[in-house]
C-alpha cells in the first residue's frame, strides 16, 4: 500500500487519503503470473473507479499491443466480470462496464464499497455524453503514474488519485467547484485536474474562477494548484486569454451580494500562479482521441 508521510502542506488529507492509497501502478518488471493479476485488478478498479475502463487506457497503461488487451479484456468479460458496451461515444467505439460480480472483486481489491446498479441494458449504467471526456480524463491519469523518461526510468508525475465521482461523494455542496481529478504530486502538494476538452464562453471561466478562488485560497484549501490539460493548444489560448482578462477585472469589480470585491489584487495574483497548463498531454490525447 501506498503511504505519504510528508503531509503538512495538506489540509484535508484524511478526506483524500483512502483513495490516494489506491495503488494504481502498474509494474512492467512483474513476472508472467503476477503481471496478468495485476492487469485484473487496475482494469477492474478503474472500471469502478470511473464507471468504465476504456481499451485505449489500457494498451498504454500495460504497454502491449491493442489486440492483447481486447483479448484480456474479453476473458475478463467471459469470466463474468465486465460487460462489452459499443458506444459511438468512446473513440474506439466500445467501453466495458462492471457487472455485479465484477463490482464485489473491485471492492474487495480497493477495500471500498462499490456502487452498482444493475441493468437490464449495461450501456444505462453510463452517462454516455462524459465517455469521451472520462476516457481522456482516465487516459491522463494513468499516464502520469506511468510516466517515463524518454530512457525508459520510471518517472512518475503524481502517485494516487481521486476521480470526480469520488471527489462529489466527498465533497457534494454545490459550493464547491466540482473538479475532474485531484492528484497528489511527487512533493507531496495536491493538485486539481480540468480536462479542457471545448471553448468556453468568458461568463463560464469567471464562475469557475471565483469558484476556484474559494476553494484554493481558503484556511482549509482542497488542493494548491490546478492543472489543466486537454487536445487543443487553441482553446487553452483562449481560456488563458479569458483567465487573464478576469484577473485584471475582477479586483476592480464590486459584489452587491458580499459588499466587497470579488477578489483582491493579491488574491488575484496568487491564484493566477496556481493554475497551470500542461500541454505536455495535448499531441498524445489529441492523437488516441481526435485522429
């Protein structure tokens, strides 16, 4: 099991803890026997963790080639643990979700309750308008556990992560920014992730900001920093464009309701530095999801 001992930067780690410690590394040294355990468990867990796992994931994840992993993906549906659904929502044109006794394994391995509803067509047990924004989002975050130097050493970006249906049980007032992931980095900080997958309109990023505002610069912040990634470097050139105007604006600007600005100049600098970019994602998504 994972353990962080440098926790003190981390206000609400005890909220996050139990999902952090999910190990979701997946060892290319393993021999044979262990290797296709360890395969079970992480495709299951995410088929948990996200409602499904996606075969695109999966071929990265374990670095193999794309017809294993529909093979192994295949035996675990014959064994009665997942279920196939095609879906012109998913890039590849298919996902396969958790069947019942698959839910009972993926608590057992995870050690938490899994929340399953049975029926009678698998493809209800999604919303199928997030499938492409999930898969990107499941993508991202098992990349960076894999992460690698271009040598090959391992190099992780973050170690654990919470996904954003975790992340609404844990916190479900609407008062919060509902974000995508949370991760906990290699220094221990915690940050957000915003997968940024269309244009936004400038009224969308303020309320996202302000939002944003409350939840990092707080006694009590749920994470330090916000990482945005996604396919398109034009659109994080127009919500930057956006984010930079409404940092100028907003000090400026007077809450009727609050009878106050809505941020401080410091205020405004300090979370400008605490959202950041990282097109180190936007070729790779843009070549498995868009091409």
């Amino acid at each position: 099991m994972l353990t962080f001992l440098n926790t003190d930067s981390i206000t609400n780690w005890y909220t996050y803890q139990s999902y952090f410690e999910i190990d979701m590394h997946y060892d290319l040294n393993l021999g044979n026997k262990a290797k296709a355990k360890r395969k079970k468990e992480i495709a299951i867990i995410l088929a948990a963790r996200f409602g499904f796992v996606s075969a695109i994931v999966l071929t990265h994840a374990f670095n193999v080639q794309r017809h294993k992993v529909t093979e192994f993906l295949k035996r675990l549906c014959d064994k009665g643990l997942l279920n196939k659904v095609k879906t012109h929502r998913a890039a590849d044109g298919v996902v396969y979700v958790l069947t019942y006794s698959g839910s009972q394994y993926a608590a057992e391995v995870m050690r938490h309750d899994v929340f399953f509803r049975s029926k009678s067509n698998p493809i209800e047990q999604l919303n199928q308008n997030t499938i492409m924004h999930d898969s990107i989002l499941q993508f991202v975050l098992m990349r960076g556990i894999q992460n690698r130097t271009t040598n090959g050493q391992l190099l992780p970006l973050w170690l654990g992560f919470v996904t954003e249906r975790e992340f609404k049980r844990l916190y479900p007032s609407n008062r919060v920014k509902n974000v995508d992931a949370v991760v906990i980095n290699t220094d221990n900080s915690v940050a957000a992730i915003e997968v940024e997958g269309s244009y936004k309109n400038k009224s969308k990023i303020e309320q996202t900001l302000l939002k944003l505002k409350d939840n990092i610069l707080c006694t009590e912040p749920l994470f330090d920093k916000v990482f945005f990634v996604g396919s398109s470097n034009k659109i994080f050139e127009d919500n930057k464009r956006f984010q930079t105007q409404l940092l100028a604006e907003l000090p400026n600007r007077y809450n009727k309701k609050t009878k106050s600005h809505y941020m401080t100049f410091e205020e405004a600098k300090e979370l400008e530095s605490k959202l950041i970019f990282r097109t180190k994602f936007t070729e790779v998504i843009k070549k498995h999801f868009y091409s």
